[in-house]
C-alpha cells in the first residue's frame, strides 16, 4: 500500500470516527467501535509517516489528497 493512500484513509477515517464517538457519549453507551476504528486509522497514519522519508508536513496535506484523490479517481 502506498504511504499516500494510507495517510488519506487514515485521516479521512479519524474524521469520521468523531462524530460516532460523540453519538456514543451523549447516549451513555461504550464507544467500542469507534474505538477500534480510530486504532485502525491511528496505526494508518503511524504506517504512512513511517514509510515516508522524511514524513509529513502539514502544508504538504492538502497536495497529498489531491493527488491521492487524482491517482485513483478515473
């Protein structure tokens, strides 16, 4: 898997992660799947910067998902 790809799901599934998470808390129950689903995209993101030299900058974010989104957009 390219480092790239890995990066944009992870972040793009820890953004969606904190909505389930906050719906899990205001109704009193474990959030236990978005708990599992953060690690995933936790362990995404940690496989991305490592795979990379160098790692990421945050100015580099928005060019790594356009080009992300290009490559594998037909």
């Amino acid at each position: 898997m390219d480092s790239d790809l890995a990066l944009v799901i992870g972040l793009v599934l820890a953004a969606l992660t904190v909505p389930s998470i906050l719906s899990a808390l205001s109704d009193r129950r474990a959030p236990r799947a978005s708990a599992i689903t953060i690690l995933i995209a936790g362990g995404l993101i940690v496989f991305a910067i490592q795979g990379k030299p160098g790692g990421y900058q945050l100015a580099q974010l928005p060019d790594v998902f356009v080009n992300v989104i290009a490559r594998y957009m037909p």
